[in-house]
C-alpha cells in the first residue's frame, strides 16, 4: 500500500513545482507590462497652463508667444499634451481680481500672472484659496515691493518667475537723455500712479535725471482713455517725453507718439516694442526673450522642480536701441556718438 501512494505523490510535487514556475513567469510578464503601462502613462500625460494677463499690448503679447515657445520647445505643446487657459483684463481691475479667483479654484498645473497686477491677484487668490501650487510671474518690475517674493534668490513657497527690468536700464537711459541732449531741461512723463511697476520706474528716472539738473514732471491717469489728455496738457512745458513699463500708458501709446511727431518732441520709451512702434530710443531688451526665459522655468517645474527654490531672474543683456525713422519725425538729429552707445547695431538700430 505504501508503494502505490509514491508515484501519485511524486507526480503532485511535480506540478506544483510547474505551477509556482509558471506562476513566477507570469509574475514577471506582468510586471514588466504595468511597468510599460506606467512608462506610456506619462508618456502621455496632459498638463494645464493657465495665463492671466492684464492687457493686450505688444511687449505683454511678446512675452506670451515667447513663453508659449518655450514651453514647446521643452517638448509641452498646445493642442498634444498642453491645454492653456489665456484670460485678459483688458485693464480692468474688477476683471482681473476675478480672472485670479477663477484660476485659482481651478485645477491647472501652473499659473502665469503677465505683468504686476496680474501676478498679484493670482498670488493673492491661490493665497485665499489655499491653493500651492506653482505661480509664475512675468512682465513685473519689482517683485520685492509688489509683495510677490520675499527674497529674490531664494523665493521660497510656490511662487517664482521673471523681473523684466534691471534698474541699471533706466539709468542709462536718463544718462542717454542728458549726454546727447543738452537742451533738454524737463522731461515729461505720463504715468498710472496705481500701478507699483510705474512708481519704481518713475522713482528711478527721476533721480538719474536729477544728477544732471533734469527735472521730471509727471502727467497722472488712470485709465487709457486719458492718456491722450495727459500727454497734450505736457505740451509747451517739457523738451522731452518717457514712458515707464506702465501697462494703462502703453495701452494707449499711440496718442503719445503722435503728439511728440506732431510737436518734434524726442520721445523715450522703457520696451522695445514701443520703439519700434515709434518712440525714439528705450535701453532694454526683446520681451519674447523675457518670456522664452520664463517658460523654461515652467518647464522645470512641469518635470518636477520646486519654484521656491529657483531665483527671480532679470534682464541682464541691456543694449541701447534707436528708432532712426522716429529720429526724422521728432525732429532729432542722429549723431555717430549716439549710434556708438549701441552694442549690436544690426539688431539694434531700426532704420
């Protein structure tokens, strides 16, 4: 009786064995393939990006279409496995705060604030919301006063980005004005008191001229609509005219421009992009670099990065930049020593 039992006993260990074999293969094949579902998982993996932009003009547009261009070249491309949610203000304060609010209950993987009060009511909105995540700001001359970051080097927290002007730009701007010049005694400004970007510009311009005995007269608004007015009341007071990045004056620029053809007054801007329009000379930079620039920081952080660990970021390749069309129609004679100021003259000197 013993003997009989041996052989189905044998035979039983053996296809256990088998089995725990087969088992173990099985185990393998099917780790290995969720491995592959994991790997084509984030291969396909959409992200949100929402933007929120306090007005459409052509330096905040130039900063949009750069940081979108980054973004792509990053490999995160709209309409594949990017969706962006772009709102505007159209410079209004009531819309803007809602903008924020908006963005802030949703679910986006990062938010870009374009231009000062922008970025501060989307900060202000993720803070109420107690939402954490990631905050990009672009297009904001102070950080530090527009209460964005604490610490330039070492935000902390979920917010970071781009300052889009090195103080040393408007300085040499003022230095500009007052070497080449010597006429010009009062340089008129209009200017959005309400906006913390312009008052530091402001500020800035104003103790630069100074140092010369150049006297700055200011022309407040407070909506676009009384650019215009601003600029007129100027006339016949001061031998020149500058803007600041002020997002309500640049709006409405093109009365300025004209006003200063109309009456041969040198017209200075801060932004390239109003140089080009028609303003005669601005120190500064292109704004699709700035945010080419902001959006390989958003490319980080879309693969992993913390924001508060990467530093504010500001222009640091400022050149001088003539409009020599603008020259001839506010009556300014181009002299080789202003062309000399100009570091690359192919790009920088716009006949």
């Amino acid at each position: 009786m013993k003997k009989k039992w041996l052989v189905p006993l044998a035979l039983v260990l053996l296809l256990v064995t088998a089995a725990c074999g087969n088992s173990g293969k099985n185990n393998e094949n099917s780790s290995s393939g969720n491995a592959a579902d994991a790997g084509n998982s984030d291969a396909k993996k959409s992200y949100k990006i929402s933007i929120s932009q306090i007005v459409e003009h052509p330096s905040l547009d130039a900063t949009k279409e750069g940081f979108l261009a980054a973004l792509k070249d990053a490999g995160f491309v709209e309409g594949e496995n990017l969706t962006v949610d772009f709102n505007t203000a159209q410079g209004d304060q009531t819309n803007n705060l809602s903008i924020a609010q908006k963005i802030a209950g949703a679910k986006a993987d990062l938010a870009l604030g374009i231009a000062t009060p922008s970025a501060q009511a989307l900060v202000q909105a993720y803070t109420n919301a107690g939402n954490k995540g990631p905050v990009l700001f672009a297009a904001v001359t102070d950080p530090l006063s527009a209460d964005l970051v604490s610490d330039l080097d070492a935000p902390g927290g979920n917010v970071t980005g781009a300052s889009d002007t090195n103080p040393d730009a408007a300085v040499q701007l003022m230095d500009f004005i007052a070497a080449n010049f010597p006429n010009v005694k009062k340089v008129g400004l209009v200017i959005n008191k309400g906006e913390s970007n312009a008052v530091v510009m402001a500020a800035t311009a104003k103790e630069a001229l100074a140092k010369h005995n150049i006297e700055l007269i200011e022309a407040p608004v407070t909506n676009t609509s009384e650019v215009k007015q601003a600029g007129e009341s100027l006339i016949g007071k001061v031998d020149a005219m500058y803007i600041t990045l002020d997002n309500v004056v640049v709006s409405g620029v093109d009365a300025l421009l004209q006003l200063a053809k109309q009456n041969h007054i040198p017209f200075f801007s801060s932004d390239r992009d109003t140089v080009e329009k028609g303003a005669f000379a601005t120190v500064g930079f292109k704004y699709y670099d700035h945010g080419y620039q902001v959006g390989q920081m958003a490319a980080e952080i879309l693969k992993g990065k913390n924001p508060g660990e990467m530093k504010v970021t500001k222009p640091d390749k400022l050149d001088l930049i003539l409009n020599l069309k603008a020259a001839a129609d506010e009556g300014i004679t181009v002299t080789d020593a202003m062309k000399a100021g100009v570091k690359d003259p192919d790009n920088n000197i716009i006949q």
